[in-house]
C-alpha cells in the first residue's frame, strides 16, 4: 500500500502539472476524488485495526501484570511490535490522505484560474 500511494502521489502531481484544459482537470479531479475515497475508507479500516491492536495489547498487560505468567510477556512483546508497525503504517496514511487534500485544492484553484 505504501509504495501504490508513493506512486500514485507521483503520478497525480505530475499529471496535475502537465495539465491545463479544463477537461483534462475534470477528468483528474474525477479519478482523484475516487482514490481520495479509496484511502479514507484504508485509514478507517487500518484505524480499527491499530485500535483494537492496542485494546488487545491492555488486556493481555493486565493478564500478566496479573498473572505472572512469561508467555504472556511473549505475547505481549509481539503484539507491541505489530502494533508498533500498525502506527507507523497508520501515520503515513493519515498524512498521505491529507496531502491528497492538498492536491485536491491545487485541482480547483487550477481549474478557477
């Protein structure tokens, strides 16, 4: 997912560069307004999952705080690594989607000008 919207960052900007015909910035404004819209449902999704990632990761700190027992600080540690990876994926979604916004504007102050 990282590298499509790496790629698709390129691509639209580019794109948005070349163009000037209000046709041709209707037709990108169109496609980016869909991928806008891929990504945000992406961020909700990956949203739910970093959250329940951390919810599970409570519990099972209070099952061993609780318990004592080592495999749940085994447990714990692995879910603290994925969860580790689920932010950092989760942060470059949440600013990639903000910076289509960003484009999304340039689309229409170019289409007014």
């Amino acid at each position: 997912m990282t590298e499509y919207l790496t790629n698709y960052m390129k691509y639209i900007s580019d794109k948005l560069e070349k163009s000037s015909d209000k046709t041709e910035l209707q037709n990108i404004l169109s496609e980016h307004l869909d991928k806008i819209a891929f990504m945000q449902h992406e961020r909700i999704v990956h949203f739910l999952v970093t959250f329940m990632f951390a919810v599970i990761l409570c519990i099972f700190m209070c099952a061993f705080i609780f318990s004592e027992n080592i495999m749940l600080l085994v447990l714990v540690t692995i879910i603290l690594v994925l969860l580790a990876f689920y932010i950092k994926h989760y942060y470059f979604l949440e600013n990639t989607v903000q910076e289509m916004y960003r484009i999304y504007d340039r689309i229409l102050e170019k289409m007014r000008n």
